[in-house]
C-alpha cells in the first residue's frame, strides 16, 4: 500500500448480526474500480466507501477462516428461540432467550420471572410462533425447561457439549434487548473466555442461589433477554447457557457468565423425567384421606391476592415444626418435596397430596440463599440445610 493511509470505515453485517470496523483500499486505480468518491479537507482526504460487503470482511476480524464462522452461525441460529412471557411493567422485560434440546420442542432456558405465567410463546427461527408450557424448573440451578409441539427441530444434543478453558474463543447467540422479531436471526457476540471461576467464592456479593462453577466472559452479555442463549465453540459446540443478570453489589458492575452445561444437564435430564415439575396431573396420585396443610406446620403465607401470588411466608406460629426448624417470615417457599411451586394455590394444592403424619421437604430461598428444610406436622421437624445442586 505504499505510504498511503489506510481508512477506517464502520460497517454493519446484518446478514448475520455481526459488527465491524474495516480497513479498506488504498490505492487509485482501487478507488476507480470500488468507485469509491472523495471529498477534500484541506491537506486531507476522507474516503467514505458505500459497499455491500458480507461474509469475505468477517476475515479481517477472526483469525478463523471466514467460512467458518458463517457456517457456524448459519448451523446454529436454528436452534436458538426467542421466548415471550411476564413482564413488560416497571422495567421487567417480557423476553428472554433459549436454546432447542430436542427435536420434539424441549427448550432449555433461566428460570425467572419471565416464565411466571400461563401464557408463554415461543418464536422460532423460520418466524411461527407457537405456545409453550413451563416443563419444569431447578431454582438450585436457575434453569427450566419449556415444552413446545413441534417435530422435526433442530438442536443441540446436551450429550455432546463440550467443557471449555480460559481463553477459549466462543460465540454467545441471544435475543438480546429483544431486537430480533419474526424470523429475524437474533444477535451473536464474539469473545472469550476470560476465567472460569466459582460463584460460591463470591458469596454476598451476586444475588443467586447458584454455586459453582461458571464461564465468566470478556463480552457484555449480561443485558436483557440474553438469559437463556447459547455460549458455542467457533465449531458451533455448546458450551453454555448465558445466565441471568448479575450486579456485583460491592462495585456496582455487571458479571457477564455463562453456567457450563455439563454442571445442568443432569437437572435438565431429571425434568424431562418428570422431577421439578412445575403442576402435578391430579390423576396421576390419589390423595389421602387427611392431607397436609400450610397451617398444620405452623406457616402462614402472605394474602393470596393475586392469581399466582408467590408463596412468601407471612409468619411463622411460635412452637409449630415450622418455627422449630427454623423458617423464617420473608422466606420465600419455591420446592414442595421435588415439585415447583410458583403461587400460594400451588403450594396448597400440592400439599393435598401429603398425607398428614408424612414428612415433607419444602426449599425456600432466604435473601441469597436456598435452604431445605423437612417438616411434620406431628413429631420432630429437622433444621435447615443448604440446597445441594
């Protein structure tokens, strides 16, 4: 190129939502042939090109070939959904992002308050939007799984994720700020990552009730509606699921991470296999004669206002087995035994299907922590202890 300079010039690939700055051309004849105009300022020139330019330019921006990052994105945009549900007031967005595990339509996804309804759609990549019910959740791990009817999918097989290092280059796939409508391809991030690290180091400082290991990223992923992505290998591996939003409460900054697959697939497993269910099939076991109740514990819930109030504990009965195992107001009741309960009525209506004098499991999760503890409404009632993954 001589001694001339070369000119800096943005330009956005939108066939693949990916962003670059490129350096372009540099001689005359170049100019001529790119039919590139110019525009004098003073001793200066500034050459604005106005080009269509796509797959080729990626190469200037991974070491990579070229081809290969866009068949990656290509394989993988299938298989990434984008889900709608709760929010959509007082800054809550009603949107996240999940990745298709099967091709009958399981979709794993976080567990948050986007799946707090009845009413969940999914949008594929080909644009149909089809409904989805809340499968069943692990709040140990912050991972549901939804289910939509479909056939044919595509989609990542959990068997065959791999385990990543620091400085593995990877691409993150998600609906971030919800940008992506229709059959639109949702956003991709390209990075690396920067340490793997255990959260449960950081206790007291991330709200979550996870703890362990996680893929802490060098690219800003943790923004709304990226919780739920794809974290992939350049070879379109999965590696990962993006997590939810988490603020360091001492610095006041962001930790973009992803939860290593391997750590949640034996959850996820376990939910298709009917554990951590979100509703029970009142078929599906006989009631007993005299069933359990909230009050026989000694635990009275906060006013069932709403049509899915969560199940907060309001007071604890001074003597009672919840008092002598020690719950606490404020404690926010989330498991009943291994079923998921999301409301005061599902809570009660689950109880209903505990006998009176059995035992009964109820996680909770109190401030940043998820604590068990095993109640009877006649006999001894056991502490607590902390929600092992």
């Amino acid at each position: 190129m001589g001694t001339r300079k070369d000119s800096l010039v943005p330009t956005v690939l939108r066939g693949n939502a990916l962003s670059a700055t490129l350096c372009v051309a540099a001689t005359d004849a170049e100019r001529r042939k790119m039919r590139v105009p110019t525009r004098s300022m003073g001793t200066r020139k500034l050459k604005i090109v106005n080009c269509k330019l796509h797959y080729f330019l990626i190469l200037l921006l991974f070491s990579a070939p070229a081809a290969a990052i866009v068949d990656t994105i290509d394989h993988v945009h299938p298989k990434i959904v984008k889900i709608y549900g709760a929010g959509g007031f007082s800054g809550m967005e009603s949107y996240q992002s999940g990745i298709l595990i099967s091709p009958e339509g399981h979709i794993l996804t976080a567990f948050s308050y986007v799946l707090d309804t009845d009413y969940i759609s999914v949008m594929l990549s080909d644009g149909r939007e089809l409904d989805a019910k809340l499968l069943g959740a692990d709040p140990r791990l912050d991972v549901a799984v939804l289910k939509i009817e479909a056939e044919g999918l595509p989609c990542f097989d959990l068997s065959e994720a791999v385990k990543l290092e620091a400085g593995a280059r990877v691409l993150a796939f998600s609906n971030v700020f919800g940008v992506a409508l229709g059959d639109e391809p949702v956003s991709v991030q390209k990075g690396t990552v920067a340490v793997v690290t255990q959260l449960d180091a950081r206790r007291g400082v991330f709200e979550t009730p996870y703890r362990g290991p996680v893929y802490a990223l060098d690219m800003t992923t943790n923004n709304p509606g990226a919780a739920g992505g794809a974290l992939v290998t350049f070879g379109g591996e999965l590696a990962g699921m993006l997590g939810k939003e988490l603020r360091n409460s001492l610095n006041n900054t962001w930790l973009n991470y992803a939860l290593p697959i391997d750590k949640i697939r034996q959850s996820v497993e376990d939910i298709r296999a009917g554990k951590f269910v979100a509703r029970r099939d009142p078929e599906e076991v006989k009631k007993p004669r005299r069933s359990l109740d909230p009050t026989a514990l000694g635990i009275v819930l906060v006013p069932d206002v709403l049509e899915r109030t969560p199940p907060y504990v309001d007071r604890v009965l001074p003597g009672s087995p919840a008092a002598r195992a020690g719950m606490k107001p404020d404690d926010l009741i989330i498991l009943s035994g291994d079923r998921l309960v999301q409301s005061c009525k599902a809570l009660a209506k689950e109880m209903e299907f505990v006998d009176y004098e059995d035992p009964i499991r109820l996680t909770v999760i109190r401030g940043q922590e998820l604590l068990e503890f095993t109640l009877r409404s006649a006999g001894e009632s056991k502490p607590s202890k902390r929600a092992q993954p």
